[in-house]
C-alpha cells in the first residue's frame, strides 16, 4: 500500500494559509463571507476599520486563494474562492470545546 508523502514545501504552503486566517479581522471577514459576497464597504464596516486597512486584510486572504475579488464600478466585491474553508471554523470550535 502506496502512502503519500507530504513534502516540506507542501507543509510550508498549508502554513500559509493558516497565517492568513490568523487574525480576528480576516476571520471575522471569512465568517461573512461564507454567507455570501459581500462589498469591501460592507466588510469596512462589519470590521470597523478604514477601507485600506480591509484592503489589505483582503488582499492577505486573497494571496492564499481564500478569496477572490471582482471589480464592478466603483466597488470590489469579494466571496470565498474555496468555500470548504468555513468548516475549519467548525474544527477549530471543536478544538476550543475539548478544551474547555
């Protein structure tokens, strides 16, 4: 029986993605985003910080491939690129209750 073998950069791209997530304002945003796309100035204000400051957030989510963005007009609209990553959310309260 064959077993796969996870290599050091494999590893060092799901760190990635776990930095990413690593602050309250993405996970708030990735939160939202799970019910649906939402416009940067919907998530300025769900967040309580300036547009650049989201921007920013965003384009960190974005590097990863957790979102992706569309531009139509003036405004950015965003979305989950992956949606499965909400039910890390789920893994991680199941994590924080056992540790309860």
């Amino acid at each position: 029986m064959k077993q796969d073998v996870i290599t050091a950069q494999q590893f060092e791209e799901r760190a990635n993605v776990v930095k990413a997530m690593a602050h309250p304002s993405r996970l708030m945003m990735i939160e939202e985003l799970s019910r649906g796309e939402r416009c940067v100035c919907d998530l300025r204000d769900l967040v309580g910080a300036d547009i650049s400051t989201v921007s920013k957030h965003l384009t960190v989510l974005k590097k990863v491939g957790i979102v992706e963005d569309e531009k139509r007009g003036k405004n950015v609209y965003y979305r989950l690129k992956v949606p499965c990553v909400h039910n890390f959310f789920h893994c991680i309260e199941s994590v924080l209750a056992a540790g309860r």
